[in-house]
C-alpha cells in the first residue's frame, strides 16, 4: 500500500483482489452497453481519474468528503471508497441516465451517470485500465463484448455483474495503476471544493452558492486544471470542480454554475472571467474589500479591445462598486487608500482626450506626489478623476493671445521658420501662437492637434497627419535667455502635423528639423541677436 497522501483523507487498505478473481463466469451475468468502441469521445487519464472520483464526490458532498471518502493503492490496484453510501448499478447502464435527477427526489443516494460510462470505456479502450466496482449487493466488472449490427460486428463495452453480501461502503478499483500515476490521482483530488482541500488558505467569504479563500502556500500539482500557459495561482471551482485559473492568489468557488461540457475540457480566459464576475456580485460590502485589496495589481487594467472577454476590468469594477454600497465600508476604504486617482480609459482615436491624458500625466509626474491611478469602477467610491485633479490645481495650460513685448519674440521665431526651414511648414503656412499664461502648468509648450481628413502635405512633401489651430509657448520662454529652449520648443510642436509623440513620423520630422537647424548657423546667430536685442527695447516702443 503506498505511504504517499496526497490530499489531507484517510486512506484505508485495498480489499484483496484474488477473491474477485477467483469467481467464475457462471456467478455473473454480462450485460452489453450498446456503447460501441468507435463513440468519438477521448479523455486523458487525468479526466478519468476525475471523473470517477467525482462520482463518489457527488454522492458524500463537500461536508462530509474527507470523513467518508477513502483512497489506497496495494500493488498495481488504486481502491477509491465511500462509507454509508449505496448506489444501485442500474444507473451504470443507460447512456443519458443519471441518479442526479432521482437524488433530487430522495429515492437514491448516488450520483453515478454518464460520466461513469465515458470514463469506463476511455480506461479500457484507450489506457487498459480495468475497472471494477461494489456497492450494497452487487459487485462488476467492466469488460469489453461483441454486439451484431445488420450483419456487422462491433466492439462494445459491457459489465460483468453478480451478486455479494450487502454491504454499505461502496469501492471502486482500477488496475494497473503504477506509481507514475499518482500525481494525476494527486491533481485529481485535489481539484474538487471541501473545506479540507489544502489549497484553501485562510476563508474570506462564503454561503451555500459561492466561497472566496485566498489560496494557501501549497503549490498546485503539475496537471492541475488552469487556463493558459502562464504562471496562476488562483483557482476558478465552478460547481465544485476546479476549471480555470487567474492570476491573483484567490480561491473563488460558484457551486451553482452550470455543467462541464462532456470532454471536462479547461476554462478559456472568458469562462474565467465570467465565473468571477457572478461570484463577485453576490459578496457583501466587507468581503468585497478584502478581494479588491488582493487584487491590487489589477486595479488600473484595462480591456486590450473594444469587446475583451478576457479582461479582469469587470471584476474589479464590480468589486468596487460592491464596497461602495456600505457607508462604512467605503469610510474605512477610503481611510486606508486616500491616494487615488480615476483615469478612465482613453482611445486613441479620441485626440482631444488622448492629448488632454498625456498632460494630465505629465502634471503628476511633475507634482511629484506618490497617487495610484485606478480604473473608473473606483469613482463609486468617491474618488476624483486625474483630469479633474489637474484642472483643479491649475495643471493644464491655459493659452491666451500674446501681449505684445511677448509677440515682437515670437516673430523672430517665425522669421526664422519661415526664412529657414520652409520645407517643415504646412501648405497653408504657420498656425497661429499662444502663450502659456499659469505657471503650474506642465508643459511649457502644447499644440491643438486635430486629425487631417484630406490629403494635405507641406512644403517639401511631407504628409500633414494633423491640423493646428494654434501652437502654445510657455510665457517663461519668451525670456532673454530663453532663445534656444523657445525654439527648441517651438519646432518640436510644429514637428506634430506629422504624428504624436511616439510616432515614426514625428521622430523623422524631428530628425530633419535638427539637420536643418545645424545647416544655417549664421541664420540662428542672427535671430538670437535679434530675440536678444528686444530686452533692451524702451518700454512700449512698438
């Protein structure tokens, strides 16, 4: 018998085999499935393993499953079995029956259906796994038999059945089962929801439909169910069955979800998703605190596509609007994270927006505050947004029509543009100049850049990406000293009718502007003369 436990139940000793062998064909009588070889269903060993065990699961329920189920191995036996539980083997026998329906109504305890017949036939058709099983008076074996179909022979599975002393444990053996095959015996049990499950760290939550836990120090074992291919400690249970995984180190458990599929195949990403979302809709106020502060990471994560199912958005949307529903609970929430900010998702196709978010950014950075920014499920909770934040305190520039000490040192700006790099000037020449009036600001230059919907080009050729209505200096710039930092800024906001910041386009113009700068050294020698000259203008000479 193996010394090796691999979940926290008590194992007994295998009955002897050599009993059951030693009973002759005579005692029995063989049964025929009519479940013909060729069904086109193929489990891995591992689903075989779980699906007989689940059997047993069903029947015992979580409550009781590690005071009553029971596993050993004796040689190449494994013996799985229940105390006080019975099941009649008629159940065994039809393909679409199941005591589920029939347990409902209280005439039987067990839970075997479909599942036990794919799972037989799998074992022995694909693995050579023998099977067989006891319970109240009668004993089987799986076996294999031959069914005559219009003239034609078909391999079939079948049951040899006979009859026993009463007895009410109910076991199940498989052979050969070696001890290669105990980790998936391992992954197997592991993967059903009881409260002794060693994967279950400490309970935050949990009612008859659903059960929050964060996840414990065990790791899964290597065949455990996950989805993807990447590192997950969180476990998905739906209907008490482990189907998926995440990436927050939570146990989240929906016992009312619906049925696996008939291949017990994984949960995708969205299934995931999907089961998160029901289960996170039915915590209290208290409960969801405690699952959105485990899933911190997560809190400013949005969807990749317009329709992303695989997103974890909207568990962490729900999640804070679950904590918002308790004064308390909010107050408390706040007391502890009082340093966050909304920023609601962004498109890109939206420049306005686009461009207002880049400055809102650069204001925070330059504020140098240590804010988290979180996705807009937390304005429930009274957070304000970054925009509003900014706006608040000034941080946006504000752009007003020059005076005219500040006007006499953009026109030597656009002299010089205009004189020495024409080819950088959109066809209908440069866009007008503002100036940046408050000094928390957070850029000292900014152009109003709206896409181009025709097929404009500048004066060397270029492709014109966006229209400007105006280019806005820093009112700091337009300083004696300031000449190359101005210009600088100046030509790198023009640069934009070529693209955004990030763009291939704009980083080509930049390129260009930055040669042509270094070709006309005595034109900028010139114009810094000049930008100096004006400091030392009689006030009001025009």
């Amino acid at each position: 018998m193996s010394s090796r436990a691999p979940v926290n139940v008590s194992q007994k000793p295998a009955a002897g085999a050599a009993a059951a062998a030693a009973r002759t064909a005579a005692e029995s009588t063989l049964i025929p499935l009519n479940l013909v070889y060729t069904y086109p269903v193929r489990w891995s060993r591992y689903q075989i393993l779980r699906d007989l065990i689940q059997n047993f699961y069903d029947a015992v329920g979580a409550g009781d499953w590690s005071r009553c189920f029971s596993w050993s191995r004796a040689g190449d036996d494994l013996t799985l079995e229940v105390q006080d539980t019975g099941f009649s083997y008629e159940w065994l026998l039809h393909i679409g029956a199941s005591t589920k329906t029939a347990a409902a109504a209280g005439r039987f305890a067990g839970f075997f259906g479909e599942g036990f017949k794919i799972a037989a036939l799998c074992a022995l058709r694909d693995h050579g796994w023998e099977i067989s099983m006891a319970s109240r008076d009668w004993e089987l074996e799986v076996t294999a038999t031959d069914l005559s179909v219009d003239g034609a022979t078909l391999r079939s599975l079948g049951y040899r059945v006979r009859k026993r002393s009463f007895a009410d444990a109910t076991w199940l053996r498989l052979r050969p089962f070696g001890a290669d095959d105990e980790p998936l015996l391992e992954a197997a049990l592991l993967s059903f929801f009881y409260p002794e499950n060693p994967l279950l760290g400490a309970r935050i939550w949990a009612d008859d439909r659903t059960a929050f836990y964060h996840r414990s120090a065990r790791p899964k074992p290597e065949r455990f169910p996950k989805t993807g291919s990447g590192p997950a400690p969180g476990i998905v249970f739906a209907a008490r069955q482990a189907m998926g995984s995440f990436e927050i180190p939570l146990v989240v458990a929906v016992h009312d979800a619906g049925a696996r599929n008939r291949d017990r195949e994984d949960f995708l990403r969205m299934d995931v998703v999907e089961t998160l979302c029901t289960a996170v809709r039915r915590l209290p106020a208290a409960a969801a605190a405690v699952v959105l502060e485990a899933m911190r990471s997560r809190w400013y994560a949005f969807p990749a596509r317009l329709y992303d199912f695989d997103s974890v958005y909207p568990v962490v949307h729900a999640l804070a609007r679950r904590v918002a529903q308790d004064a308390a609970v909010r107050q408390r929430w706040r007391a502890a994270h009082p340093d966050l900010l909304v920023a609601r998702r962004v498109r890109r196709s939206d420049v306005p927006a686009a461009n207002r978010r880049k400055e809102a950014l650069a204001w925070l950075r330059q504020t140098g505050r240590r804010v988290r920014l979180v996705q807009n499920g937390f304005a429930a909770l009274g957070y304000p947004d970054l925009e509003s934040a900014c706006e608040l305190e000034h941080g946006f520039a504000r752009a007003r029509e020059p005076e005219a000490a500040e006007a006499r040192y953009l026109a030597v700006l656009e002299q010089l543009i205009r004189a020495s790099f024409p080819r950088v000037l959109p066809e209908e020449g440069l866009p007008a100049v503002r100036v940046i009036d408050n000094a928390t600001a957070a850029w000292r230059g900014s152009s109003d850049n709206l896409p181009a919907a025709d097929q404009a080009r500048t004066a060397g050729g270029g492709k014109v990406r966006y229209r400007q209505s105006y280019i806005a200096l820093g009112r700091s710039l337009l300083a004696p000293e300031q000449f190359a930092e101005a210009l600088a800024t100046y030509l790198h906001e023009l640069a934009h009718v070529h693209g955004g910041d990030r763009s291939a386009a704009f980083s080509a113009a930049l390129t260009d502007l930055i040669a042509a700068v270094a070709g006309v050294p005595e034109a900028l020698l010139d114009a810094r003369q000049r930008w100096q000259a004006l400091a030392r203008r009689p006030p009001g000479e025009g």
